[in-house]
C-alpha cells in the first residue's frame, strides 16, 4: 500500500481518473487534476482559501435558476467563456465573428414577423436594426432563423425582474427569401452585471469595471451554416474597450443612425424620433 504524501498525491489522483470509461473524460478529469494541484502548490493554498472557495461555489449555485446562470457570469468575467468561444468558432475572416451566450438567454422566445415589435410597449427610443443574413459566397440565407434579446433602457433583463414572468424584449425572427430581416425594438443601454450574488461580491474587491457596452444579442441559425452566437454593440457606448465579460469586437460594433419621425423600415411609421443600425450576417457554412 502507498501511503498519500504531498509529493504523491497529485500522481495518485491522476492514476485513479485515468480509469474513466470514456477516453475524452479521462483526457479531460486528468488535465484537471493536474492543473488544480499545481494551482494549490503555486499559491500555497490555505485550507481558510480552499473552504472559502467552497463556499463561494455552493452560493454560486444557490443563487443559480432557469433564469439565472450564475456560473456562466463567473466563466464570463474571468474570460474563460471568451476562450472556449475563440477556441471552437474558427470562422473564414469575413464572417460575423462569435461572442458569449451570456447568462441571460432563455429558450422559446416568441416568434415575430418581419418588423415586429419585440419591445411591445417597453418605454425607450424605438431602433430597428436591418440587414441580411448571407452565406461567404453572397448568397441569401432565406429562413436563417435569428433568436434576439437585450436587456431595456434602464439595462436590465426580464429574468432580474421579479414581477415579469414572460418575455421581454425578446423574440426570434426569421430571414426572408432575399435574406434580409428586421428587427423592431427599443435602443439598449449599458449595464452592470448583477453584483447581488457570488460574481458580483468578488469583482467588488477589485478595480474591474463591472459594466457591459450597449449591445443587441442575437443567435443565428440556418441549415448548412455554423450557429452563429453574437452582439451589435452601439458605436461610441461607453466601456466598448472595458467589457468585463470581454465580449466587444470591432466588427460588431455598429452606427445608430439618428432618423426624424416618418416611415420605417417595416413599411409602417413612427410617430417619433428613432434610430436606424444596419448589419448583415455573414455565416460560415458547415464544413
């Protein structure tokens, strides 16, 4: 029998999870091992540090819902979300490049035609951003499918809202025949990242911004392409060079075109001012 020292413990560990089932588990709970043992030795972890550690993932969870993902906020802001993102979406250069998912997307968004108010009666300047969806080569995506949210005017989301249970300023629309869509909302703000729970106590105790720039979420999907996860940030919003979850391109970043009260792009009117941004989606087709 092999008694546990200090200086074996680590191989020892290592021995035991290389006898997982499934060659990429074991691939992967190895690394783990490895890696969180020489983090321990390289900072000479307290047993004070490690509980506190503990304690701070069970709130992590705690606070943690279907509304919520608390866990996707800390991979945020520790820039781990953005490397998994770099790492698995190696576009050609001119495609729209891929940024975070975020905590607060939420599946079955209603569907709306084209120009649909998404806002539905949530005050804030109306802004319509239009384009197309196209493949590398040009052609029209006809049926892409684009899953939109944002938080609203004052940066906050339904889910951080305890009085909304349905959805707010979300919806899902699809392209048409030419590829072209548009989308009826209201113009976003920048917003701090929820700092009641785990995430939000410990930036506190640093100079990190905990503000994200203006921007539009969207999730595009169609057949023969690569799921595009992305944002449209505002030119010239504010913390574009300090996201805290490191999610600004400067690809992504587009004009809101100031527009005088008359026709709109669905084809309708607005009675007041609003703002115009144009993009068009350049997905990468599956390989």
């Amino acid at each position: 029998m092999e008694l546990v020292t200090e200086d074996n413990i680590t191989e020892l560990a290592e021995q035991r999870w290389a006898t997982a089932h499934d060659p990429r588990a074991k691939e992967l709970m190895t690394a783990l091992v490895r890696h969180l043992h020489a983090f321990a030795r390289e900072v000479r972890l307290t047993e004070a540090e490690w509980m506190a550690a503990i304690q701070w993932l069970t709130a992590t969870g705690q606070i943690s819902d279907e509304k919520r993902e608390e866990f996707i906020l800390a991979s945020d802001v520790l820039g781990l979300s953005m490397l998994v993102v770099q790492m698995n979406h190696h576009f050609a250069p001119e495609a729209t490049p891929a940024t975070v998912l975020g905590p607060f997307h939420i599946d079955g968004s209603p569907a709306l035609d084209f120009g649909g108010d998404m806002s539905d009666g949530v005050e804030g300047t109306p802004l319509y951003v239009t384009g197309s969806v196209r493949s590398l080569d040009g052609t029209p995506v006809a049926g892409a499918l684009l899953d939109v949210w944002q938080a609203d005017a004052e940066g906050t989301y339904e889910s951080q809202l305890a009085e909304i249970d349905e959805a707010r300023l979300r919806a899902k629309y699809t392209a048409r025949a030419d590829g072209s869509y548009c989308v009826h909302t209201i113009a976003p703000k920048g917003y701090s990242i929820p700092m009641d729970g785990p995430v939000g106590e410990l930036i506190s105790r640093t100079d990190i911004s905990h503000f994200r720039p203006a921007h539009v979420h969207f999730l595009v999907t169609a057949e023969g392409h690569e799921p595009l996860i992305t944002h449209l940030f505002q030119e010239g919003a504010e913390y574009l060079d300090s996201d805290v979850v490191f999610g600004t391109k400067q690809e992504l970043v587009v004009t809101f075109e100031p527009r005088e009260p008359g026709p709109t792009p669905d084809g309708g009117e607005s009675a007041v001012p609003w703002v115009e941004a144009r993009y068009d989606f350049l997905l990468q087709p599956v390989n």
